[in-house]
C-alpha cells in the first residue's frame, strides 16, 4: 500500500487520470482524513492535512444517487465537462493545502523550542512549573488540590529515609526518646503501602520524629544517603499540610518533588514569541529518550544542581552528583547532534549551595581538592550582602563547566606565549626549555615537560590561565562552529523573581540564536 500526504509535491504523483480509473465502490473513506482508493496496480491510502475529505469525494457520492455509467470495460465514464470541473476543485483544494502547509511552515519556524536536560534532581521540572506560572496563568485549583497526596507522599517519604538511615549510617544514630521507636516501625511497616490515607496519627508520629534531635542528626548528614531537598521544607509546615481545608501555594507546587519519566512539552508565550519547553527526565535510565528531542532544537537548557557537590547519585552511591554532572555536560556539549546547538547553563539551587558553604560543615575543597587554589575570576559579580566565600564557591562551579567548552582553545593556546611566572627554585635553575619566543614558556612545554619545578610552574599557571578565559567571557566552540556557544546563569529554581530575572535575560539570547539558525542575524 502506498501512503500519500496532500501537500503539493506528492499531489502530483497522482493526475487525475489514475483517478478516473477507479470505479465508484473501489473509494473506502476510513476516517475524515483518510481515504483509500483501490486501482487496478495498486492501493492508494491518501492521509490528509485538514479535514478536506468531503471536498475530495463530492461527485462519486453524488452520483451514486443514480445509475452510474460505464464503459464496456468496466471503467468509470466521465464527460469532459466533469472533468474539468473535477481538476479545477483539484487545483482549488491543492492552493487550500499548499496556503496552510506554508502556514504551517512559519508558525514551526517562528517558535522557539527549547530541550531541558541534566541529571536527575537539578531542578529541570521546576523550572518549567516556573514558566507556567509566569506565563501560562499558574496553576488552577484542581491541579492544586491534586498535588495535595504528592506533598503528603513527599513528608512521608521523607522521614521513612531519614529514620530508615539511622542504623545505616557509619556510626549509627540513635533515637533521643525510645518511646518513638513505636513511631519508627509504624513508618517503615503501615506507612509504606501504596494507597496509604494519612489518618490524623500519622502526622502527630511524623512531628514527634521530626522533633527527636536523633532524626535531626540523621538530617544533618543527609548528604550520605538519598533524601529529596524538600524534605525540611514540607516537615517544618506539617501543621499546615494536615489541614481538611489544605490548599497548596505556588511554593509548595514548587517544592513539590515528583520523579519525572517520560518528555512533557510545555508551550506558552512572552511577548507574542512562541516557546515550546520539553522536559525529560534526568536518570540514567531515562537519558535514552533524550535524543528523541534533538531535531530541530532552538537551545539546550542545561541544569545542574550546584549545592550537590556533597551528594552521590540516586543510581550509582559511588559517584558525585556534581562530577555526574559535569560529566553530562560534557557529552552534551560535544554530541555531534548538537554541534550546532548552543547551551544555556543553569546553575541551580544557588539558596543550597549558600547555606552549606556558609555553614561550613561540608568544605568544597574536600570533593574538589582544586577548590583549594581557586581563585575568584575578575568579573565576578557580586549580589548585595553576599558572602565573598559563596561567591568563590559558586564562581568556582561555573569555571569547572566552562572548562569543558574550551578543549581546543586550550589546544590551540599551546602555541601561544604565556608569561614565565617561576618560583624561586626554578627562576635559579638553568632553563629546561628553549622557547625561542622573548623567553616565555608556551603551556604545551610547561604541560610535557617531566621537570618537578617546571610541573609546580604549570600547575600554578594553568588556574590563572583558565581564570583569565572566563574573566574574558572566551565562552566558544570546542570546534570553532560560531552557533555553539554557551551562556551561563546563576538561579534558584524555587525563586519565582529570579527566574523572572533570568528568563528576561535569556529570551534575548535565545531569539539571536534563532536567528542565526535560519542565517538572519
């Protein structure tokens, strides 16, 4: 069986000849947009654009009101005349076709269709509750009321990890008050099924758990086992979300932890410009689906968690959540799908981030030892108020990604005359490395060469080298393509104001690209 499509190319494949061969009872219509049409070679299944059907098959169901003429061989007898009105309601329907394809045609290319990746917890699905609010009216009271057993499952989920992880970590942690080892097991035993109805006892167990200091050691070091970051959130308002009369804020949407798995397309508009956002889920296992949404892409949205570089992953407990990301990064950025493709790097959960650096019980330098030379890049920004440690730690985040966009321009650098900064120990030494260039050392000689001081000098030299790239915003192509950029971003995915902020700023960037796209700009 042949399958046509009505646009204008593939109509003419079929005159009207072919046509004229069919007789009455060989037309099959299977639906509004489909029609079939048995012919002597071949069976013809025409599928339809717009619902045009009725316009198509005018004459034969006409006709077969009355005795239908034939010829001696069997075929369908048509006068001139119907002909040639048959062939000008043909080029009518095919102008009508033609008119909506082109339509269509510019409505695909005016929008703007933006592909949210990155490991799973970054924040992805957030930022899209964040588009529906600012610009597809929020969320309705029936999609309120409906998060409601997501929150509750969110508590319960919650403080089953937490308790659950009290004997599994390394010490142990005991409960304050044995009276809540009761609790413990009406957790871990009743609260666990499925299409469990959170009675009123189950939220006075979870406050008394929650006000044990045994759980609260065991949230502190959280880091160490799977906990979702809501988990405070929606246990220190228990008193609320208990209510008959409950009805979730957008925060509380925001918060709200679901797995995501699948891609779900969101569409909306700022300013009359069409965006369409897909977002995918970002586990190992759902990362297979990613390449369904590559054609066609405006931008990448890439969204990495910044406060878990203390976390492991949910699928691998030997990997760094923030080292998984960097990672998944780097794959996206040098798929060959997406060479063309510039990335828009999200820098998420920066409210996390500040309270564990400013806390100071999990130091950044203890998952990243090169955290310890770190220096702040030049063109730092700073928010009013900010602590200078934050900013290094997040500005040291932001080096570590753009690192990966710069492979070539390292390479190419190698040729490149760098300053000869030495220590004392090897400023004293006899030169190891002729340059020939005014006496200056090039990074491929301090990069090979086996000497210990020329080594240290390569090491002290290369922080300030890549300093100096980011500090001159050199963020380019690992293969020189000047459509693959990428252009990063500090957020807080739960900060409705700070999404605003950001999404102003990256629709600009987002409309450039686009253009470029298309060889306009």
């Amino acid at each position: 069986m042949t399958l046509y499509k009505v646009d204008y190319a593939r109509w003419r494949k079929l005159s009207c000849s072919d046509l004229m061969q069919a007789d009455l009872s060989t037309f099959i219509l299977i639906s509004k947009r489909r029609l079939k049409i048995v012919l002597p070679n071949c069976t013809i299944d025409w599928s339809f654009t717009e619902e045009l059907w009725c316009t198509l098959i005018k004459r034969p169901v006409v006709t077969t009101c009355g005795p239908v003429p034939h010829h001696s061989d069997g075929k369908l007898c048509v006068s001139r005349d119907a002909a040639d009105e048959e062939a000008k309601e043909q080029k009518r329907v095919n102008k009508q076709i033609e008119e909506q394809l082109q339509k269509d045609k510019q409505l695909y290319r005016a929008t703007h269709r933006l592909l949210l990746l990155g490991a799973g917890e970054s924040g992805k699905s957030t930022i899209v509750k964040q588009m529906r609010i600012l610009h597809i009216n929020g969320f309705s009271e029936r999609e309120r009321r409906d998060k409601i057993t997501d929150i509750k499952r969110n508590i319960r989920d919650s403080i089953t990890v937490i308790v659950k992880s009290m004997e599994e970590l390394n010490p142990p942690i005991r409960l304050e008050k044995s009276s809540n080892m009761e609790h413990v097991r009406y957790m871990l035993e009743v609260a666990c099924v499925p299409d469990f109805e959170y009675p009123d006892d189950f939220f006075d167990r979870v406050k008394d758990l929650w006000k044990d200091q045994g759980v609260q050691a065991s949230y502190e070091r959280s880091n160490e086992y799977q906990l979702i970051d809501c988990a405070k959130y929606f246990l220190d308002k228990i008193d609320e979300v208990r209510k008959v009369d409950y009805t979730p804020s957008e925060q509380d949407i925001l918060r709200c932890r679901v797995m995501t798995t699948g891609i779900f397309e969101t569409k909306f508009e700022v300013d009359k410009v069409r965006f369409h956002m897909f977002d995918v889920g970002g586990q190992r296992d759902e990362r297979r689906k990613w390449i369904q949404c590559f054609n066609d892409v405006t931008a990448v949205i890439f969204v990495c968690a910044s406060s878990s570089y203390n976390m492991v992953l949910l699928e691998d407990k030997t990997v760094n959540r923030l080292r998984e990301s960097l990672s998944l990064f780097k794959s996206i950025w040098n798929n060959r799908w997406l060479k063309t493709i510039s990335v828009i790097l999200f820098l998420n959960k920066q409210d996390l981030l500040a309270e564990k650096i400013k806390s100071g019980r999990h130091k950044l330098e203890d998952y990243f030892p090169e955290y310890s030379n770190y220096l702040i890049p030049s063109d730092a920004q700073f928010e009013p108020g900010e602590d200078p440690c934050v900013v290094r730690a997040k500005y040291f985040i932001r080096g570590e990604f753009l690192k990966l966009c710069l492979p070539s321009m390292r390479e190419q650098a190698a040729g490149v005359p760098l300053p000869c900064v030495l220590t004392e120990e090897s400023a004293s030494a006899k030169p190891l490395v002729q340059t020939g260039r005014g006496g200056t050392l090039t990074l491929h000689a301090l990069r090979s060469h086996s000497s210990s001081s020329i080594s240290r000098t390569y090491r002290y030299i290369y922080p300030h080298f890549t300093c100096a790239l980011d500090s001159a915003n050199l963020i380019s192509t690992a293969t020189g393509d000047s459509r693959h950029h990428c252009y990063p971003h500090f957020t807080c995915a739960v900060d409705t104001e700070n999404i605003r902020r950001v999404f102003n700023d990256c629709r600009d960037i987002i409309q450039r690209i686009h253009l470029r796209q298309y060889e306009l700009l």
